[in-house]
C-alpha cells in the first residue's frame, strides 16, 4: 500500500475537477510528447515515480509526481493519485496509458461528461473503425458480462476512463492486470455508478505481450461475475444520485426500510422526476412500460420471463422475474407479461411439456394416457409420486425452457422490428433490390444500372402511393399552382435524380474514386481555412450527393467529426460507405451521451472540424425559419456551437451534374465571431436564416436535388424546440 504523494512541483489549477494520470504501460514509462499533450489539456497531470528512479525525459516537465514503490502497478499508482486527489480536493480521476495509443486532449470530452454526471464512470470506446485493443475472452466472455451488470461492456478493456476518486476506495477487486480493470467497471456499477461511454481515437502502437492463457483468464472473471450478479445478495450500493439517501445495511435495517417506506410511499414526486412510487401509480406504470424499450431489450425481457416462468418456482416466479429483470436492467413489466404463458392457471401446456420432456430423459418414453387411465394411477401420480414429478418439472424445464425462450425471443425481436421500421419512412427495393445494381455496377458499370431505375421508378411512383406522399410537401412548395399529373411527373423525376445520385456514390465505392469526377473549384480555400485551427463547422443537407461532398473533404488536414445516424433499413443502399473512411471521417452518433456534442465541441475547440446535417435535429432542439413560403423546423445546435466554440461555419451544397460528375460549393455563413446571451441567441437565428437561403439558392439551380421524403415543414413530432 503506498503513501501520500511526494511534493508536487505544480499546484492544480483553481477549481480543477479531475487528475490526468499518465499509467505505466507494459513497464515502460509514459513518452514525453504524450506527458505534453496531456499539460496542453489544462488539467494537472500525474506519473509514478518508481522508488528506483524517476524518468529522466521528464524530469523538466511540471508533472504532479506520485510515489509508487518499486514494482507497484496500475493499482498502486491510481490508489496514490486517489490520495492525492483527497488532500487537493479534486473529486475525480481520468486515467490513460502513457504508449500514446490515445490522445490525451479528448480528455476535455471525459470531464465534461462527468460535470453532467458526477456519479458517472466514463469509458472511452474505440471510435468506429480505429484499431482495437486486442480483445481477451471472446464473445462469450462479453455476453458473460452482459448478464452481470445489465450493460454491453465492449469497451471496457480501453485503458481510457475516468470515475470518482472515492471509487478507488470503495470498490474492491480480486482479479489481477488485466481483467481487473474489467472488474472494476462492474463492481462500480454495482456499486451505483452510470456508465457513460465515449469515442475515443486510437493510434497504432505496438502490441503487447500476449499473456498464456489470457483468454481463458478473462472468461474465468468474467464467469465469476456473472454468478456473482446471479446470487440474489445484493451489491452495496456506496454511490446514489440522491444525496439523502440511506445505504443498506445489516447493521441499521429498520433505517433502511423506514427510507424506502418513505422515497416509495408517501414522498411527491417532482415534476420531471421519473422514479417507482405508489403515491404516483399511473407514472410508475408508465415508466415500467416505457423503461428499455427497443426491439433487442423488449426480446431478452420476453426471454427472460419465458425462461424463469418455464422453472418450477413455485410461489415465487414473480419475485424471481422482477428481480433479475431489475438486475439485467430490462423491462421488468414486458418479463413479468412473457411468463404468464408459462403459468400453471393458463392451460398449462409449458408444464405438462416440462414434466413430459423430464420423463422421457429419466425412463426413456414419454407419458401416456395409459399411465394415467385409473384412479389409481392418477392418484399415484399426483400424490404418491409428487416428488418425481416435480424433479422431472425442473429436469424438463432446463431444456424446454431455454429452447421456448429462445423461440419467442425471434418472434418477438422480428415483431418488434417491423413495427419500429414501419414507423420509419419506407425503404424501397430492400438489401436484394440493392444487391442487384451492385452486381450491375460491378460487372457492367453504371450506364446499365441507370437504365434497370429507369424501369423501376414508374413502377414506385404509380403503385406506390406512399411513394408519391413523401415527395408531396416539397413539390408543392416548391412548384405552387402545378396541377396532379405535372406533379406526378416532377415526383418520378425527384425519386429518378435520388436513384442516380445513390448509383453514383455506389460507383465510388466499387469503382474507386479515380472513376468519379468531383468538380470542387473552392477546395483550396477550404484548406486555408481549416489550416488556421481555430475550428470548422461544416452544414451539410440532403441535397444532391451529400455523402460524395463528404468524401471529397477528406484532405483538410484534420479528422472530420461527422455527427450522423446510421439506420440499418438503408445500409445496403450502397457500398460507398461513410463508416469506412474511418481514417479521415469520425462518425458521431446523435443517440449517444448529449447527442455527441462533447466530442463535436472537443474537436473544435482543439481546432478540428465538425459536420453536422443541417435539416435534421436528431431529437435536438429545433428553430423556425422561413423556407419555401412556409415556417420549418431546422436544428439550432450547429449555429450554437459555432457561436460558442469562436467557429467558421461553412454550408457545403453538393449537386450531381452528369455522369460519375458532382459539383461541390461552399458558403462561409460565419467567420469565428461570438457573442454572448441574448446577442449569441439572435446571432444564431440569423446563421439560420443565411443557411436556409443558401439552400434555396440550390433548389432554384437544381429544384430535383431535395432528399428528405417527409413532411419537412411539419415534421414537429420529431424535434423538440427550445
């Protein structure tokens, strides 16, 4: 166990709320350019200083040095950052590997997280495409750790991570380097804390020392805590969001019950308060229906239910359902349902079915109504023989239940899903009618796949009405007073100009870009103002070929964070894919923590660039704006970040003119200035108002050009306004 830290050289900042640690990886000491790019993030930064010696290359840097003995790990070196952070009141730690494998300037992203959420352990998470930490344990392993905490854990192995420095001394481990920083995050969560992750970049290093039988080892740990997670004791909660809240405890159980007595029974609830209360039942019931709730989780509840309900757990299925469905976080109401088919008071033909399997496996044969065609012999097998049956009930349940469950789970998972893409808007030719002008492109080129759209899109537009509805409201807006069969034909032609602008961007993928020609007359201005690094916010619409746009920015000097949702019902439209160009292009998903705005505002203000979709608010919060003679919902987050970060906004418009042909331009809406309050508010409706003239401009030139296929001017349901 160490003691307190050695003197420090450098005293924190005023008000620092977390301590940059730079770990030891594989021995070696933390490199010299990462120990400056971590003092470049304006947290205090601390190493291990061994008790043999200290690190030469460091030793003119202003680095908070902690002192390990000789042989001490990663544990030794966080538990002295932990003693250090109690004696300078810093409340929380953020720890990476000095290899230089991730770069410490996103950090920033880290703390900002926990300044949302300081009950919170925040993990990075390699961002889409970047080269993995080599994974130990498999996919059994992962699924092992699902079942112990309720959460997918995929990144948990990053070395990348910040927590409360009271975490260190409250949470308690048994497994060794490296499986227990695996632990950890359990036990953390265990222990109270949410998890939040966060993409983090990864650069190539050289690759540990594989350890004999590390992925053995990492399926024994993760083995354990599962069964751990299974044992109905409780986890000790040490953190709670609620500060007046009373921990369980053998020692003062009546003061624990008395607390939950009250928080359940009698205490309000606030307005936006959203927990389990029996003075609030219509909203606890709500909030059970409405917890975990997409088709993945909605079938493992029904799993669960349908396998427990399966178990001969007499008198005590419902007890049993709400409380591992509570401990793998899914929806204890949707489980609760699945089991009643299981239940003995409906025709019981899951129990029959157990005892009937259990029979065979015991006597080899199955029951028959022979067996039970007397009095006697029924009475023999109610009575007499209760005990066999009940043992053939569980003996039969270990197979019928998992087999039923897993059945179920399909039905219910396939159900879902539809229902959820029904809601969507509607993806015509699906993953077979994609793969057929692939194969096209691939073998004959384009010209062949233009001439198959052309005999389809009739097809769509004249027995497809929802077809014709989701082009509607732009048409007439766009073309006022135009009668039904003019635009019928502007509707054949809109979906005809999508169709060869998804060829084409096919065509990049499969044929290469030197086949494409992208006219982009601008690019060197764009490259002069990304190189001054004072940040870069790019507006890109669903407007000609946006992702071709994105494609052909791949050079400015910097990675491009690109915050885009992915929908799994157009990933086969074509092969051009965003998500592999990973090199260049960061994909930030709206769905994750703040909509990816830590990461968007982390990479402007280290001077990088963000993309963001200017006519979609994925969920955010929207402003109205004047567009096509009628008020629209655009997002105001983009304006905002520019404002706020001291940002150049672009609007970057990419129109199809011919052939493999596009042509790019740009706007430079915003030149870094900011404001602040009131002024900063009406600075970004005015950006808005440059943006959607800008678009108009487009549609004036290319009026076939617009790609979003709903009723854009009330499209309210979708976004929330301010």
């Amino acid at each position: 166990m160490t003691g307190p830290a050695a003197a420090v050289e450098r005293p924190p900042a005023p008000g620092a709320a977390a301590l940059l640690v730079l770990a030891a990886a594989d021995g070696a000491p933390p490199r010299r350019d990462i120990a400056l790019e971590a003092l470049a993030a304006g947290l205090p930064v601390a190493i291990g200083t061994p008790a043999a010696g200290a690190y030469e290359t460091l030793d003119d840097l202003p680095l908070v040095r902690l002192q390990v003995p000789a042989g001490g790990g990663r544990e030794e070196l966080l538990r002295a950052a932990a003693a250090w952070a109690e004696v300078h009141h810093v409340t929380h730690i953020v720890v990476l590997d000095g290899d230089g494998r991730h770069a410490p300037a996103e950090a920033r992203a880290f703390v900002a997280a926990l300044a949302e959420k300081p009950c919170s352990i925040v993990v990075g998470r390699a961002a889409p495409g970047a080269a993995s930490s080599p994974g130990r344990g498999g996919r059994l392993a992962r699924l092992l750790l699902r079942v112990a905490c309720g959460a997918d854990l995929a990144g948990a192995r990053c070395a990348f991570r910040a927590f409360p420095a009271a975490a260190l001394a409250r949470v308690r481990c048994a497994a060794r380097a490296p499986e227990r920083d695996v632990e950890f995050v359990v036990r953390a969560l265990w222990a109270g804390l949410e998890l939040i992750t966060i993409p983090v970049s990864e650069r190539p290093v050289a690759a540990p020392v594989p350890r004999p039988f590390a992925r053995l080892r990492a399926l024994a740990a993760s083995a354990r805590l599962a069964a751990r997670n299974l044992n109905p004791w409780p986890h000790r909660r040490h953190f709670h969001p609620d500060p007046n809240a009373v921990p369980f405890s053998w020692r003062h159980p009546v003061r624990y019950w008395k607390y939950l007595h009250h928080n359940v029974v009698y205490r309000r609830l606030g307005a936006g308060e959203e927990k389990l209360s029996l003075r609030h039942p219509l909203r606890s019931l709500r909030l059970l229906h409405l917890e975990s709730t997409t088709p993945h989780e909605i079938s493992l509840a029904c799993m669960l239910g349908i396998f427990l309900g399966a178990l001969p757990l007499i008198a005590c299925h419902t007890v049993a359902i709400v409380f591992y469905a509570t401990r793998f976080r899914l929806n204890r109401a949707i489980a609760f349902y699945a089991s009643n088919l299981c239940a003995p008071w409906v025709p019981p033909f899951v129990p029959a079915l157990d005892i009937e399997v259990g029979h065979f496996l015991l006597h080899g044969r199955f029951i028959t109504a022979a067996d039970l065609g007397t009095r006697e012999a029924l009475f023999r097998t109610l009575c007499a023989e209760a005990h066999l049956r009940l043992f053939e009930y569980l003996l039969g349940s270990l197979l019928v239940g998992p087999a039923l469950a897993l059945l179920v789970g399909a039905l219910v998972y396939a159900f879902a899903a539809g229902r959820r893409a029904r809601g969507a808007a509607p993806d015509y030719g699906g993953r077979p009618g994609h793969a057929v002008f692939h194969f096209l492109i691939r073998r004959c080129g384009v010209t062949p796949a233009y001439v198959l759209l052309a005999l389809l899109v009739p097809y769509y537009v004249l027995l497809r009405p929802s077809a014709r509805r989701a082009a509607a409201p732009y048409l007439r807006r766009r073309f006022p007073g135009r009668g039904a069969w003019w635009r019928l034909a502007a509707t054949m032609r809109t979906f005809n100009a999508f169709g060869r602008v998804l060829i084409d961007q096919t065509a990049l993928g499969i044929l290469g870009a030197e086949r494409v020609r992208i006219d982009f007359p601008q690019r060197a201005r764009l490259r002069r103002i990304a190189a001054r690094k004072r940040g870069l916010v790019l507006l890109t619409s669903h407007f000609g070929g946006w992702q071709a746009a994105m494609a052909a920015i791949d050079d400015l000097g910097c990675p491009v964070h690109f915050q885009l949702r992915r929908e799994a019902r157009t990933a086969g439209r074509q092969l051009f894919d965003l998500w592999e160009r990973r090199a260049s292009l960061r994909i930030v998903s709206p769905d994750g923590f703040l909509g990816g705005l830590i990461e968007l505002t982390s990479a402007l203000q280290g001077g990088g660039c963000a993309a963001v979709m200017g006519d979609r608010a994925f969920g955010a919060r929207t402003a109205c704006a004047e567009f096509l003679g009628a008020p629209a919902p655009f997002p105001i987050t983009p304006y905002r970040l520019a404002l706020a970060t001291g940002s150049d906004l672009i609007v970057l418009l990419a129109t199809r003119t011919g052939k493999l042909s596009f042509r790019l331009r740009f706007v430079r809406i915003a030149s870094g200035r900011s404001g602040a309050g009131a002024a900063r508010a009406q600075n970004a409706g005015v950006l808005l108002q440059r943006y959607v003239r800008c678009v108009e401009r487009g549609l004036r030139d290319s009026p076939f050009m617009w790609f979003n296929f709903f009723d854009f001017w009330n499209s309210a349901q979708h976004t929330r306004s301010p």
